[in-house]
C-alpha cells in the first residue's frame, strides 16, 4: 500500500469518526442531561459529565402525570406500533405482489395512483382524514392511529416491489407447473425470499410509529390513552416549570425499543442483502 492511499484511508476515516461524533453528539448530551437538575441544563453546558448526578430524575418522570404512570404510555405506543407495523408489512406486501408479478386489468393505473399518493404532503390530508373518523364516531381511538396501516403503505409498497423485481419469474412459473395458485406463490416464494425488505419495512416503519406525534396528539383525547411521544411533550409546561431532567429520562428511555428493535433485525438485514435474498 503506497503512502499516499494509508494516508487517503487515514483521513478517510478520522473524517467519518469526527462527522459521526457530531452526528451523535445530540444523543449523548439527552442521555447526560437525563441524570442533571435543570439549572445545569438550562446553562447550556457542552460536558456530559453532570455536576450533581441527578438519578431522581428517572423516578420523577416514570410517575407519569395523573396518576398514569409512564408504563401506560410506554404500553400503548407499543400496543400502536407493534399493530400497525404488522399490517404495513402484510398490507404492503401483497399491493407489492398484485403490482409486481400479477398482470390484471388496470395495474399501471392503479399503481400510478399509488405513486400519486406519496407525492401528497400530510398536512394536505390531515384535516379530511380527522372529519372522516370524527363522522365515524372513531377519533378518540386507536382505530384511526392503526386501521390505516393495513391498506397498505405507498413507499414500502414501492420498496418491495422494486426487491421483487430482482426475483427470478422463472420461480412463480415453475410453481404454476407444479398447482401453486397465486395465494401460494406469494406465501411459500415470493414472501420468504423478501425477508430483507420486509425486515427494512419492520426497522423504518417501527421507529417512524414510535416516534409519531401529530397523529396521537389529533386523534387521543383521553390521558390514559396517550402515547410516550405525546406524554413527554406533558412535561414541558408554559404555565409553569418545565422539568428538563424528567422529560430527558424519558426521552432516553424511549430510544430503547427502537435500539433494540434495529439490533434485532439489523443480523437479519444484513445476512439477507449478503445473500440477495435467494438461498438454494
């Protein structure tokens, strides 16, 4: 290796270190904050070294608000995540299929229609979306927040089916040879196969949900119904004292499913693209 490449490869890499320490530095800072009394916070100190270690401040914030502790808020995201994660993946993978690998009349106007959709900013059906729940009488429950998300999602609808056409047709014929309807196809080929899509959709998808405000903050009403992201907004209070060092403890424990869930999937992730999805 001649001098001026290790040299190349050396400021190569202290570049990414320092550009991923000013990446995560914010992190890190909520997570020290989480263990400071507010008067240190609002200094605005860079150390993450707290003066007084403040572990109260995990104690004060899982009390919650009203007698609901932080447990209700941390069980309801998951119980809305979990649920609609699962119907994006379901959803989205057989819209990814009908348009991808079966031919009907229609399809290229549908999927343009789907396209379409993803062209459209949130705000523009923000409003509609709320007076067709509210007239259903459904706006202060989980429905509108979960039913959505098993109709299929445009940007992994057209995820996966970008992953499908790097699947061999030559399969869905040989398992129509062999008697395989199209449900069959899809269940025993076709799904297996997007495992690495699917575990994108599951990463993506379970952080985006998790980590939604607007949509628990128009449709949940109710303080017990509330999610993690809505109650730790509760904490910041214009009428009185904001306590910082709870809404941090919080706030860092939120990140831990999230953590977790992408340490869970990212093996599986990984060995999918290793392999293109195709084993023999």
């Amino acid at each position: 290796m001649s001098a001026k490449h290790k040299i190349q490869k050396v400021l190569y890499h202290l570049f990414v270190i320092i550009f991923g320490i000013i990446m995560i530095y914010p992190v890190f800072w909520m997570i020290s904050g989480s263990f400071k009394d507010n008067a240190e916070i609002l200094r605005g100190t860079l150390s993450l070294v707290p003066e007084n270690l403040k572990i109260s401040n995990y104690s004060t914030g899982w009390k919650g608000f009203a007698g609901i502790t932080f447990a209700t808020f941390f069980k309801n995201s998951f119980l809305i995540t979990t649920v609609a994660t699962l119907g994006t993946v379901i959803s989205s993978s057989l819209v990814a299929y009908a348009l991808s690998r079966v031919r009907f009349r229609g399809r290229k106007l549908w999927f343009t229609c789907m396209l379409a959709t993803m062209m459209l900013p949130g705000q523009v059906i923000m409003i509609p979306s709320f007076l067709i729940w509210y007239n259903l009488g459904l706006s202060s429950t989980y429905v509108p927040l979960i039913l959505p998300y098993f109709c299929g999602q445009a940007f992994f609808i057209y995820q996966m089916m970008q992953f499908m056409a790097g699947i061999p047709r030559e399969l869905d014929e040989a398992a129509t040879i062999d008697g395989c309807s199209k449900y069959s196809i899809y269940s025993h080929i076709i799904l297996p196969l997007l495992k690495p899509s699917i575990v994108t959709t599951i990463i993506i998808q379970f952080y985006w949900k998790w980590d939604d405000y607007m949509g628990p903050l128009l449709y949940l009403s109710k303080p017990q119904s509330y999610t993690a992201s809505l109650a730790i907004k509760l904490f910041a209070d214009s009428a009185s004292t904001t306590d910082y060092g709870a809404m941090f403890a919080m706030s860092t424990l939120s990140l831990i499913p999230v953590f977790l869930i992408f340490l869970f999937f990212n093996r599986y992730l990984v060995e999918g693209i290793g392999t293109s999805g195709l084993k023999g």
